[in-house]
C-alpha cells in the first residue's frame, strides 16, 4: 500500500507583521498571513494574477520564539512547510 503524507510548502510573503501571544495554556503561539500569487498569460496575451491568503498559525514553542518579531518585517518573502489542516466553520444566524 502506498503511504500518504500531509505536507504543504508555500512560498510567498507577509501580508502584515506576525501576532505573537500566549494561549490559556501559556504556550506560545505566532499567526501571520501568507499571500501566494498565481500568474498567467489569458487567450489575449495579457497578464493575470490570482492572490491567495494563507492563515499560518506556529504552535511549537522552538519554532515560534526562532520565528518572533523582530525576525520577521513587513511583506519579507517567507517559507512555510508543515501539514496542511483545513478549519471550516460557520456563524450562527
């Protein structure tokens, strides 16, 4: 059976400086958004460009404190590497 892995590579850059806080539980934990850009060329010769916004959330206390402010500045080009997880919900009416 072929085994399966859950990575995601994304490389883009910063939208806004880092959010560093502490959770309940005191650990420390670093969120940012991650903007990638896909571009094409349309039927017509002229460019396109579709932006994505990546929530990051760091939750690893080594990583978060190596990754902290002022490490991190406005719109740096950035990688992130990890497993990808999906949060869906939805707001009570």
């Amino acid at each position: 059976m072929t085994e399966c892995v859950n990575k995601a590579i994304l490389v883009g850059h910063l939208d806004a400086d880092p959010v560093v806080k502490r959770t309940k539980d005191d650990k420390l934990l670093v969120t940012f958004t991650l903007v990638t850009t896909e571009t094409w060329r349309n039927k017509d010769g002229g460019e396109r460009h579709k932006l994505q916004f990546h929530k990051i959330a760091i939750f690893h206390e080594t990583l978060a404190k190596r990754r902290s402010p002022p490490r991190f500045s406005m719109r740096p080009r950035a990688a992130v590497c990890g497993p990808a997880v999906s949060a869906f919900w939805q707001t009570g009416h």
